[in-house]
C-alpha cells in the first residue's frame, strides 16, 4: 500500500503469561499486509524486555496483546517505563478483551488506542495511521 | 467414467440397478425441475463451504456413499468405533457433565466446587491460574497480577489439599487442565489421595498433560519440546502402573482450533500428536495395550454442526485404524477414542451477550450427536471474563435440557447413515491422513513443531477467517450483522478479588517457614538424579511435594538440568 512519509515501524509483543497469540499474529500480518514493518517479539515478554526492544528497533508504535486480565498491572508499568526511558513518543497501543471502563482508565493514563477483540484488521490498520500522522515526524 | 461406474453398479446387481436408476434421475432433476427453479431463483451464494473450507453439495443421495463399504460405518462400540465409543453410549450412561472451574485461591474454587456439585454436576474439572499453568510460584515476579485470576492458584500440597477438601475423590472424577506443569499437580492429587488413605486405583480422572499442543497453539511451556514429551512418558507409564482408572493425558484439539485451525486441521494435528506420544512410550519398551486404552481426547465442538458431528466420526474411525495399523494394537479399548468436548469459547460475543447462550446449546448438541463422553458448555459471559456462578448454571442447565428433554440421548449416532454426514466423514478422513502424511514427510510431529509448521499453518487459517469476518463473508450476529448500538456493561461479570495475590503468597510464606529445608534440598536433588538418569521422575516428585517442596522450586531444577524453551514466532 502506498503511503506518504517514512514507513510505520510497530513492535508487537505479548506481556505476561498468557500464550493467546491467535489475535497479536493477524494484526501483525495485517499491517505488515498495510505496508508497515512488523517485528513480533513473541509471547511471554517482560514489560522491560518490550521497552527496551521498542527503543532498540526505534519504533513508532508499540502494540501489547493482552488477554489475561492483567492489564491495569502491566499497561500502567509500560507507561512508567516508556517515560523513564524518555521513550513517550512511542505510542503505546493495546488489545485484547478489557471491560470498557478499564479502557477510559488506561486511555486517560496515556495509553494513545486500545483495540478490543473483534476489531477488523483494516479498523487497527487506519488506527496506527491516524495515530502516527497525529503523533507527527520525530 | 460415469457410465463405467454405472457399469460396474449394474453388474452388483439389484442394489446397483437401484443406484442407476437414482443417478438417471437426479441428472433428470438437474436439468429439470432444479434448472428451472434456480433460472427464476438462484441460490444465495455461487457455491457453499462447511467452517473448515471443504465444499458442500446442495444435496446428498446414496450416490455419495455408494463407495462406503458398510464396515465402515459399522456398530457403536466396535472397531473402527465410527458410531461411537460404547456399544449403549448415552443409553448406558450419560456424557459426565464436567463445567471447569478454578478462580482465586484453593478455598475459594473449593466452594465453587462444593455449588456444582450441590447443582448436579457429575465430574470436577479444574482450571488452574496463568503462573501454575507454567510452573511459576505466586511469588515470581512473572506471576505479578495473574495471581488466582483466570483460575486457582496452586503452590503447594497444601493448596491442593484444600481444593479437594470435604470431596469424595473415590467418587468423582476429576479433570485438571493442566500442561508443562501436570506432572507436578498428579504428583500433588497421588500425596493426597495417599494422604487420605485411598487406593489409587479407585481414582478416575484426567490430567491434559499434552504438552505438544502447548508448542502448537496454547504456548505455556517450561521445558524444550523433547524432556516435556519424556515427561508424559512418565506421567503414562505411571498410571498405567498405579492408577488403572485414570487419564494420563487428554490429547487436545481443542486449544488448536481455539488458536485458528479449521475443523480438519484441529482433528488432524490432534491425531499427529497421540501418534508422537505412542511412539515415545513403545520405544520406552511400553507395550501400545498396556497404556493405550487411557488415553483420552479433548476435542473442541465448534459452530459449523453437522461438520463437528463428521469430525468426532471421522477421528474415532482414523484413530482406530491408527492404532491398530500403525502401533498394532490388539485390544479394542486401544483403538477406541474417547473424547471430551468444549463448545467453542472463541464464538463468544460481548455484544449481545445473551446469544452465547444459543450458540452454546447448538455446539453442545453437536457435542452429544457426534457422541462426546463428556461435555463442558461455556458460559454466556465469557467474552468479558471468567464465568459467574449464574452463568454456570445456566451452561449446565443446557446441557440438563439436552439430556433430559430433546431425547437425542435415545438413539445412538442418530446421524450416522446420513448421506451428508457420512459423506463428510469420510472427506474428513482422507483429509486428517493426507496431513498425517505430510507431517511424516516432514519428519514426525516434533520435527514439524521444531520447524513452526503447525503453528504456520493455524496463523494462516487464523487470518483467513479474520479476512472473511471482516468481510462479512462468515456472519457473526452482533458483530458484523443484525449490529446493536453497544450497551454500557450489559450483564454482571465475575469480579477478581484484588486480595488473592496478597493471601496466596502469605500462605505460601508459611507453608516454606514451617517446612524441613533440608530434606526439600535432598528430595529436589534426588528429582534431579532421577531426571539425569532417565529414570521414571514420578515417584521422586510425589516424594518432593510432600516434603513441601513448591511447584516453582521443581520446574527450577529441572531447567537447571533442561533449560528452558523460547519459541521462534511465525505469523
């Protein structure tokens, strides 16, 4: 697909222990189909680990899968990390099943989108976009 | 070839005659009657598929099955076992109602339990949380927030002693969904059945134990994939010794299909995986008799009805053949696939949540038509979190009301002889061994799993069925038709109680202060020694729990022997 401006990077990882990977591997095939350069880091990552292959790999997006209900630990303590490490403009998006006002809460603490289950892959593709051109170039 | 194969017919005689005659006159249809109709109506769709992707015709006749020999197809309970497991299935004894269950701590799933059974319920089944699934303590610093959540958190024999506490284990089986960690939680069931002065043999259950599944599609491991399969060799050798009523493995499609595979691929790879674990306890020197008539199945029962019923059909016929063909099984109860069935969690909705229950009741019916020997039916509220109590009754009540009400138990395999269901079981077959083949040519299922074949394979079809959902190609009501503007929290969920992380890990404290650290520290070594020599690792971990060593302390030292495992993902 082409598109105007530098291509997304996004690194896309599951936190915690939960191994429901089925959802994390369609979005990242679907925006590697989009155009952007995708690199899973796979299952059962530290929040450390995933901030600091985020800032490694300089990506614009950082997408954390999570289905195992432990969100309002794990989303909160990436945000700490990603300010500590002077990393905020990396967005962080996030997906999985979470009930809607835990959404508001994490949106409000600085989560930029969390995609819940059933969103199409070409919803979570226009998604990033609008994120990153709103972001602006870095 | 049509009219050599009507030939050939003609020359069988009267039945031959009768398919001639059907053959000219469903050609006289064709043209006729259906031509015309569809010239002024066409169908909705250019052509049709079941879930899996196979082609289905608009209508099936004994011309479908004319190649079928009768065997088969043959009797319930007789090999290649295609009609069902049992020669009375459900007229004998129902499919058990198993509803799983696990949240918060051992005391709290205990009373979870204790309102099941009070409800009807005729089996246990245990879900275990996120960090005794992988063999962590409540403690590790991986388990921060997953503590009791998503099922009940296990450190210690203590833990286990609670959960059980006040059942009868002589008299209900139980079930443990339980993987890399299984043999660890076996060895905790063994203490306290032991503990309570039981004859092991008395104990019926299950424990999953499937660890290849794991590395295919639900990704919780501890080990690589070769000690985890040697694992399973000691889990199956030992009940085969010590526990004759016991499960020692619950070889599962059910988390393939949940991943994404289609009906074909979940039967299939299920199959390749119990073709790997016979091959590792016969070249134990197991004898295939000896263990096989244990092992059980799990399998999902998914939305597309009459596809899930040909599937359990076609992998009891395949298994069958399997067993006896390949490993040379002698005993019927060797070649004869028992199965559990869950309905698919994956076609839960949040929107419109109460029409989970309709689709539940549909699956669940496909569980009992393709003759489940026990059956779990998700709860309506799913798609949010884990179950209420409301909600479990009511996934149990579905399954009341099919037992009790529909009078489907009556008859058994009631489809069995449709042209559809029989010509579908039969396409299901060739599928499953066209891919037990090409898993052969890749060199066996670990070799394939080593590869990411499997898992290449579940995230293509995954993604295929992302495409066609979104392109509203397979409908799914609520969310991509007969779309409602979203309710705010339309139903009660099952709250997490906040407390349970802090409470497990104080009583994990207490448990490991008022223990013998010194004999922990023999026990674990004497474990280890054991593992080192290829040595049966049961009866050296039965000895390790009971000293209290944790769940968490034995996987460690075995990864010190092992080391871990770290999945290259393909997607």
């Amino acid at each position: 697909m082409e598109r105007d401006g530098p291509v997304i990077r996004v690194l896309v990882a599951k936190v915690g222990l939960d191994g429901h990977d089925r959802g994390i591997k369609i979005v990242a095939r679907a925006l590697r189909d989009a155009g952007m350069e995708v690199i899973y880091a796979g299952l059962h990552r530290t929040p450390e680990e995933v901030v600091e292959a985020a800032i490694e790999e300089d990506v614009d997006v950082l997408g954390i899968s999570l289905l195992s209900g432990a969100h309002m630990t794990i989303f909160p303590r990436l945000l700490t990390l990603l300010e500590a490490r002077d990393a905020k403009d990396i967005l962080l998006v996030g997906g999985g099943v979470m009930p809607q006002e835990e959404v508001q809460t994490l949106k409000r603490m600085g989560v930029a989108e969390i995609l819940l289950q059933d969103t199409p892959p070409e919803r979570i593709v226009e998604s990033i976009e609008r994120l990153v051109a709103a972001r602006g170039p870095r | 070839m049509k009219q050599e194969s009507q030939l050939q017919r003609d020359s069988q005689g009267e039945d031959g005659a009768a398919l001639g005659r059907l053959e000219r006159s469903l050609r006289a249809w064709e043209e006729g009657a259906l031509a015309a109709f569809l010239a002024r109506r066409p169908e909705s769709k250019p052509e049709y598929r079941t879930g899996a992707g196979l082609p289905v015709k608009r209508v099936y006749t004994a011309l479908d099955v004319a190649e079928l020999p009768l065997e088969e197809i043959g009797l319930p309970g007789a090999y290649p076992f295609t009609r069902g497991a049992y020669p009375t299935m459900y007229r004998g004894r129902l499919w058990t109602m198993r509803q799983i269950a696990g949240f918060g701590t051992a005391a709290d799933t205990n009373e979870r339990f204790q309102y099941l059974i009070a409800q009807g319920q005729t089996g246990l089944s245990v879900d275990f949380d996120m960090p005794t699934l992988m063999g962590y303590d409540s403690d590790h610093a991986m388990s921060l927030g997953e503590v009791g959540r998503e099922g009940v958190a296990i450190d210690v024999l203590d833990d286990m002693e609670t959960l059980f506490a006040g059942i009868d284990l002589t008299q209900i089986s139980v079930s443990m969904t339980i993987n890399p960690s299984a043999w660890i939680l076996l060895a905790m069931y063994v203490a306290v059945a032991e503990g309570r002065g039981y004859d092991l043999h008395q104990l019926s259950g299950t424990i999953q134990n499937d660890c290849l599944k794991e590395y295919i599609a639900q990704k919780e491991w501890t080990f690589p994939v070769r000690p985890s399969v040697r694992i399973v060799r000691d889990t199956i050798e030992y009940c085969a010794e010590h526990m004759q009523r016991y499960n020692p493995i619950n070889i599962s499609g059910y988390h393939i299909s949940e991943a994404g595979a289609t009906a074909v691929q979940e039967a299939a790879f299920t199959i390749a995986n119990a073709i790997a674990y016979v091959e590792e306890v016969t070249r134990a020197g197991g004898d295939v008799d000896d263990f096989a008539p244990r092992l059980s199945f799990f399998f999902v029962s998914q939305a597309d009805l009459f596809e899930e019923v040909a599937k359990f059909r076609a992998a009891r016929r395949v298994y069958a053949k399997v067993m006896k063909e390949r490993f040379g099984a002698q005993k019927p109860e060797s070649m004869r696939l028992r199965f559990h069935a869950q309905t698919a969690a994956i076609t839960l909705t949040q929107p419109q949540p109460y029409v989970n229950i309709v689709r539940t009741a549909y699956q669940a019916l496909s569980a009992v038509l393709g003759g489940a020997q026990s059956l779990h039916t998700n709860g309506f509220d799913e798609a949010y979190t884990i179950p209420t109590e409301e909600a479990m009754k009511l996934s149990l009540r579905t399954q009341q009301v099919i037992a009790e009400e529909t009078n489907v138990p009556s008859v058994i395999d009631p489809l069995g002889g449709s042209y559809y269901v029989e010509s579908l079981t039969t396409r299901i077959e060739t599928e499953i061994f066209r891919i037990l083949d090409q898993v052969e040519a890749l060199g066996g299922t670990i070799a394939a799993i080593e590869q990411g074949w499997f898992q290449q394979q579940i995230a293509d079809s995954a993604y295929a069925f992302a495409r066609r959902k979104a392109s509203g190609e397979r409908p799914v009501i609520g969310v991509n038709t007969y779309v409602e503007p979203a309710e705010e929290a339309p139903i009660e969920t099952h709250p997490y109680d906040a407390t349970t992380e802090q409470r497990q890990i104080e009583h994990l404290r207490q448990v490991k202060a008022g223990r013998d650290e010194a004999a922990v520290e023999r026990l674990l070594a004497d474990l280890r020694a054991a593992a080192a020599a290829d040595q049966n690792i049961m009866p050296a971990t039965i000895a390790a729990v009971k000293a209290r060593a944790t769940m968490g302390e034995i996987v460690t030292t075995l990864q010190g022997l092992w080391g871990t495992y770290r999945e290259q993902p393909v997607f």
